[in-house]
C-alpha cells in the first residue's frame, strides 16, 4: 500500500476519534456537574478523565504527524 | 442532590470497590493485550500488508485508539458505578440507579416508612471483602429498594434501622413519658 494511502486513512481515522470523543467527553462532563453527589470526586474524575485523554489524543496526533 | 431543610446526609451507600476494580482489571489486561499479540505474531505478517518505514508507526496508532476506547469504556463504566448510589438522610432513603449515560431512575422512601433491611451474602469472595445484596422493605406499597455487592451491608443495615429508630422516637413522643 503506498505510504500517502496509509497517511490519509490514518488521518481519517484520527477525524472519527475525534469526532466520537467530543460527544461522548460533553456527556461525561454533564454527567459529573450536574449528577456527583461529591464535588471532590466529580473534579478528581473529571481530572483523570481528561489528563489521560490528552495524553492518549497527543500521542495519536504525534504518530500521525510522522506518518 | 437537593435536600430539604433540617435534612442532613447520614450515610452514602455505593457497591464495593471490588465492583469496579474487576473491571479496572479486566481495562489493564486489554490494554497489554495487543502487545501480548505483537509479541506472538510474526513480523512479517504486518510488513506484509503495510511498507516497512510505516508498520511501526501505523501499529502504534491503532494501539492508541485501542488505549482511546478502552480509556472511554473505563470512564463509562466508572460513571456507572459512582452515580449509582443510595443517599441516606436523617428523613429520607433516596435510591439513584444510574442505568446508562443517559438513563437514570430515582427513587425515595421515607426512614419511617422502613419495615425491614435485609443483607445477603454469598460466596468467599463476599464475605471476605465484606459486600452483599442490600434490600429495603418499605410500607410505602412501592417496590423495594435495592443494591447488590453493596459495601459493608451488615454495618449499612444497623445504621438505617438506627436512624429509623430516631426518626420514629421523633414523630411520636412517648405518651407514658
């Protein structure tokens, strides 16, 4: 497969992810401001949830850059 | 959560930990699965498929967005487990049974209206990490409440029927008193 075919479905498949983890992100969020019965544990989710997807997204991003 | 006045939480009951860590465990075991894979698979079945300089790099992205569903996944369920909870307050039982993202039931008793608090207990891994099936009986007409692995029930249990207690001594005095 020529290395311009692999980069764009690369590129497409980082656009889904993206796309699927937007929505998905806006329900969590909802999720935990309006319904946590802790704010401790609503911030501390909402902290772990988002350092670890920004970590997993960069990642992505860096290896689809070098493609 | 809104409260009436003069109302005050008395115990927030949830499943045990347990719950949630089988399935922490079951996310950590798929995400080294693919290595796991890599490792058992000959090498030449990717570089077969994809040119030599971009194997590695195209197997490192899926293994992200392997990482992307698993960590979504994760949140999901974890949302599940901490929102899925029972609020005891010096007036009220209020059952919160989160079903999915977006389906949510809510349930409430008055502490006087308690009639019986069962605990079931089954299995060694139950009884050693101390959780069970938690069931209230109410006088309401309404349908039990209900919340299974429940985290030390036998001390939840007491504490409810202590708080009943208060709240009946409360609303009718003694009259030999």
């Amino acid at each position: 497969m020529p290395a311009a075919d692999i980069s764009t479905i690369v590129w497409v498949v980082f656009i889904i992810c993206i796309v699927i983890v937007i929505p998905t992100t806006l329900a969590f969020f909802y999720h935990w401001g309006r319904f946590a019965p802790s704010h401790f544990g609503a911030i501390a989710t909402i902290a772990i949830y988002t350092v670890g997807l920004s970590i997993i997204l960069l990642g992505m991003l860096g290896i689809v850059l070098t493609i | 959560m809104r409260f009436d006045d003069g109302e005050n939480k008395v115990l927030v009951i949830r499943k045990h930990w347990i719950v949630f860590f089988g399935n922490l465990l079951l996310a950590a075991f798929g995400a080294v699965l693919p290595i796991i894979i890599l490792r058992i698979l000959p090498a030449e079945l990717f570089t077969s498929v994809l040119p030599g300089s971009s194997a590695g790099p195209v197997s490192a992205f899926l293994y992200f967005v392997w990482l992307l569903f698993l960590w979504l996944f994760l949140f999901a369920l974890w949302t599940l487990y901490y929102l899925n909870v029972w609020i005891v307050t010096n007036r009220r039982i209020i059952d919160v049974d989160q079903k999915g993202l977006f389906s949510r039931e809510i349930a409430a008793a008055r502490i006087e209206n308690v009639q019986d608090v069962t605990i079931n207990t089954h299995g060694i891994l139950q009884t050693l990490f101390d959780f069970g099936t938690l069931t209230i009986h109410t006088a309401s007409g309404s349908p039990d409440f209900h919340i299974s692995n429940a985290a030390h029930p036998n001390l939840v249990r007491q504490k409810i029927l202590a708080i009943h207690d208060i709240a009946i001594a409360k609303r009718e005095p003694n009259p030999l008193k």
